[in-house]
C-alpha cells in the first residue's frame, strides 16, 4: 500500500489512509493496521519512515508525526516532535494512541518520553490495566504478547500497573 500525501508518496505497508467521514480532533489521518513485532533495528521501511516523521512536521502534522514516530520507536523523532508543539494525547481512527505504539514498538524510552508529556494524565495506570485495546488485551497483556519484558516490567514495577 502507497500512502499519498501532500509532500509526496511513502510505501507503507502499515498504514492506510483514514475517510474523509471521520469527525475531527486530534485523530491521525492514518491508522495502522495490525502491529507489529519489536523494532531491534531500524529497517529502510522504518529509515522511510522517519524521514516522512520530518515531513509531517514541516508541514504542522504534529498528530500523525508522533504517531509515526511511536509506531517505529524512535526516541529522537518522538522527541522532535515534543519539541515542535506536539502533544502526547493523539489517537488514530482505530482508538489506538501514542502509548499503545510506544509499547508494542517496544521502546521504553519512548514510553517514558511519551508519558512524561502527558500534561492531562489521560494515560494513568488505570489505562494500561484496564482499557481493552482493538487486539483484544490491555496494554499491560500487549507487551507481554509482544516480548517487550522491559516495558512490561516498567508499566508494572514502576508506573504502578497491577
């Protein structure tokens, strides 16, 4: 699949393009599709992709950068994006927000980036035990599923999920 934007086109095979029906606010103009395995290095997909973070935010796309940047676990995309006005409570059309990437991505430090941003405590311990995500499970049963031990143990030991 071949996502078109404005600055250009991106093979993506993850993301697809949202109608033109859904309601505004801070969702992203992509959703992904299924996730993926643990990102241990970056792949020339994942290189495209961040590139194409950059992009969007030159274009003041700050939403669907920071989704981009969770989805790869990028710690320095995510961290552009911050710097450049982006806020941490953004969601796709599938309901799936910054925190369900940063965790099935499997990068902790973007976990950490992205909860230490979340001026309106939306994403408390409450969320990653008790909200069911589109696959079925919690985020907490998420990074289990996914071998992200280090994120598990985090959410658990230190961020105070049961």
């Amino acid at each position: 699949v071949t996502v078109t934007l404005q600055a250009g086109s991106i093979q993506a095979p993850i993301l697809s393009p949202v109608s033109a029906d859904v309601p505004e606010g801070r969702r992203s103009s992509f959703h992904r599709r299924s996730a993926g395995p643990s990102i241990s290095s970056q792949t020339s997909d994942e290189f495209n992709l961040a590139k194409e973070v950059q992009m969007q935010l030159a274009e003041g796309n700050y939403e669907d950068a920071m989704l981009l940047s969770c989805y790869i676990g990028d710690y320095g995309c995510v961290k552009d994006c911050f710097d450049q006005g982006a806020t941490a409570s953004c969601w796709d059309l599938a309901h799936k927000t910054t925190v369900f990437f940063a965790v099935t991505s499997g990068s902790l430090p973007v976990l950490r980036a992205v909860l230490e941003h979340d001026v309106h405590k939306e994403f408390g311990a409450w969320y990653f035990d008790e909200r069911i995500c589109p696959e079925g499970g919690t985020l907490v049963m998420l990074a289990l599923w996914y071998g992200n031990h280090d994120i598990y143990e985090f959410l658990v030991y230190e961020y105070g999920c049961e």
